[in-house]
C-alpha cells in the first residue's frame, strides 16, 4: 500500500499516518477482545477476523484514495489484530511447555512465510489497480478454510474470568515493551525499505525480492531457532537475538548492494528479527493461562499496535528529512530505545 500511495505522489509523513490509521485499531480494541474471545471462542474470531479482512481489502483496492484508506485501513487493522490474538492464545494454550518453542517457531515461521509472500504477489501482479488487493484477499479466504473445522464455543459469562490489561503488563514489562520497539521497527522496515531500496539504486524488483528474502529468513531460520528456545535460557536468547538484529540494521547499508551477499544478508536477518517476536510468544504461554492468557495476548498484539502507529510515523517523516538512505539507521535508532530496559532487566536478573 505504500508503493500505491507513493506512486500518487503522496508524502511518506502522510504514508506513515496511513499505516498509524491502521494499527491504532489494535489498541482501540484492545479492551473488548478478551470478553469477546473468551465468549465465542478464539475459533470463531478468527474466522469472523479473516472474513473481514478479506472484504476490507477487496474495498481498499476498489477505491484507492488515500482519505478514504484511513477508515477502511482501521478496519483492516482490526482484523489483523482479532486474529493473531486469537491464534496466538489458542496455539499456546494447548501446546505443552517441553515444545512451546518449536511449535511457536513452527507458527512464526508460517507467519513469515505469508510476509514473504505479500513481496511476490506485488511482482506477480504490479501495485496498481484492484488485483494485488483481490489477489491478496483470495490467499486470505483460502488460508482460512482450515478454521472450518476448528470448533470451540467460548466460556459461559459465569465461568469468564477478566484479568486487568494493567495487571498484565506490570507482571511481564519487558516482554511487553519489546514488542512495543519491535513493531515500530519491523512495521517500518516493511513499508519503507521498497523506497530505501529504489533510492539506493536496487530499483522495485530487486527491492520486493530482498524484502521476501527477508521475510523467507523468517520462514526458515526460526525453526532452528524455535528448537534451539526449548534447549537453552529463553531470555537470553531473546537478548541475543536483539542485539544481533541491532547491529545487522546498522550495517545494512554496507551489506544490502550486492546480489548474493544482501541476498544472504537479508535472509539472515529477517529470521533473528522474527525470532524475537516469536521468543515474546514463547515467554507469554510459559508464564499465563487460560483467561490470563487471552488478555497477555491481547496485550502483547495492542503492544504491536501501538508501536506500529508511532514507528513508521517516526521513521517517514525521518526519511522525509534527512533522505531515503537514513531508513536503517532511524530503525536501529527506534532499537536503540529499547536498550535501558534491556540493560535494568539484566541488573534486575
């Protein structure tokens, strides 16, 4: 969508504010999902989630005006935001413990691999008109048949219990307020590096097929990583993984240019970055259950949310004034805030 609205000629402080319209709906749904959630099931949200954004995006294509994308892009927001809540409480509900970390690999992975697919279908189809957009909702209607036969009813009201989004987050902080920078930075990364891309000179076809690198390094390197979570210290892990993905940002633009190496590059780093919001996942069925668990998962998707409102916001109106080419930089910057937490969470250990 960033590329349609670039194409119009639209600045990227207000392609930024596009996607902000998009991802406050997570935070504004935030306190509704889990009464919700725990009343029809996480079964049925997810398949009411799909259906819904299925027809979002079917509109979004039929009227390409960038006004009109801020509600329809809420709306979009709010699918995006039932649904991995849902999957993500579900998933770790019923795995066991001893395998949460290849079972969570397993899901990221399947994540990634729709991250990288979104690239492809851009190249298969072009970024103008309603086919990307149509092509994209066919893949979501598909991908959802499954939930057919997926069958849960929900909690009566009498036995739903609601734990506090507050109480959530002062038990796992840090968990929260990493996925906070996380979005930020990956949201970013996915709606800008097309233009760092073309600016650099790689052009639009190299650019998408670097970022479905990225995110097939996703696909791959967490499942590796996944069995490696249920074998060593979580956390540590999850720091390692950090500040790996810090430093691969800052070199970037040294890296990223040539054909096999920025291939590699890419690759690497979209499945270390993908592993952190897998390790969040990972940590949140370790410590919660059942209503608990609905609401930290809520949480940690609003977390998403509001991290993607101010991310690309920070990061377009960044490019706007210091150029295409400081997209990695501004990103290890948004990381960066991260580290005082990182660093009191070491000492508190």
């Amino acid at each position: 969508m960033s590329l349609v609205l670039d194409t119009q000629g639209v600045s990227k402080t207000v392609i930024g504010l596009s996607i902000v319209a998009q991802a406050c709906a997570g935070v504004v749904i935030a306190p509704f999902v889990p009464r919700l959630m725990m009343r029809i099931g996480p079964g049925r949200l997810m398949q009411l989630s799909t259906l819904l954004a299925a027809t979002t995006l079917v509109t979004l294509g039929l009227f390409q005006d960038v006004y009109l994308w801020f509600p329809l892009r809420f709306l979009l927001g709010a699918s995006a935001a039932m649904l991995w809540s849902a999957s993500e409480a579900l998933i770790n509900e019923l795995v066991d413990d001893n395998w949460r970390g290849r079972i969570i690999g397993i899901y990221g992975s399947a994540g990634a691999a729709g991250f990288a697919l979104g690239p492809l279908v851009l190249i298969a189809t072009g970024s103008a008109g309603l086919l990307p957009f149509a092509v994209t909702a066919a893949i979501i209607v598909v991908a959802s048949l499954p939930l057919i036969w997926l069958r849960d009813d929900g909690r009566s009201e009498e036995d739903m219990d609601h734990p506090s989004l507050r109480r959530i987050f002062r038990l796992v902080p840090q968990i929260m307020l990493l996925n906070l920078i996380y979005a930020a930075a990956v949201e970013s990364f996915l709606a800008f590096f097309p233009l760092f891309g073309i600016h650099i000179g790689l052009g639009e076809a190299r650019s998408l097929s670097l970022l479905t690198m990225f995110g097939l390094g996703g696909v791959f390197i967490q499942l590796p990583l996944g069995w490696l979570a249920d074998h060593v210290n979580r956390q540590r892990l999850l720091h390692t993984c950090f500040l790996l993905t810090v430093a691969g940002f800052v070199i970037l633009p040294q890296f990223v240019a040539p054909k096999i190496g920025g291939t590699l590059f890419l690759f690497t780093l979209g499945g270390v970055e993908g592993m952190i919001y897998a390790l969040g996942v990972i940590l949140l069925g370790q410590r919660f259950r059942g209503a608990e668990l609905a609401s930290a998962s809520v949480l940690f998707t609003g977390m998403w949310s509001a991290g993607t409102m101010f991310g690309p916001i920070i990061v377009g109106t960044g490019m706007d004034l210091l150029g295409n080419a400081s997209m990695p930089y501004l990103i290890a910057a948004i990381y960066a805030c991260y580290l005082p937490v990182y660093w009191f969470g070491r000492q508190s250990a």
